[in-house]
C-alpha cells in the first residue's frame, strides 16, 4: 500500500507531550498500537511536512473542481 492508495481500516490519532519532553503520536487502529517519541525539533519539522502536504492537496482539490457545479 502506498501513500496514494485508499484503505478501509480505522484508526485513531493522539499527539502529545512526554513526561521526557518528547512529543508523541500515537496511532491505534487495526488491532496494532504504535507509538512514536520524537524531540520537538523533529516534531516542527514533521508539523511542516503537514501543513506543506495540506496545501497541496488543497490545491489537488481546487483543480479538481475546476468546471464542476458549486454544492
């Protein structure tokens, strides 16, 4: 499975501080657990690579609709 392929499998997300001063996320779906520790250096980093991802896929979106009927 890639990053562009769809899936059927729920999961939810939690992201948070450590007592350590690392941020967390944790996923849970699928009956697997997986938790991930990062420094908040590495966080801001990966809180960039979401916002720079949004965009594109908002930008995706809006080309997409181009010609199509407002709801």
């Amino acid at each position: 499975m890639g990053i562009d392929s769809e899936s059927d499998i729920e999961a939810n997300l939690q992201i948070g501080p450590t007592s350590l001063g690392m941020v967390r996320i944790f996923v849970e779906g699928g009956g697997t657990e997986l938790s991930m520790d990062f420094d908040p250096e590495e966080a801001e980093e990966i809180a960039e690579e979401v916002r720079a991802a949004a965009g594109r896929a908002r930008a995706a979106s809006m080309r997409g609709t181009k010609g199509k009927p407002s709801r």
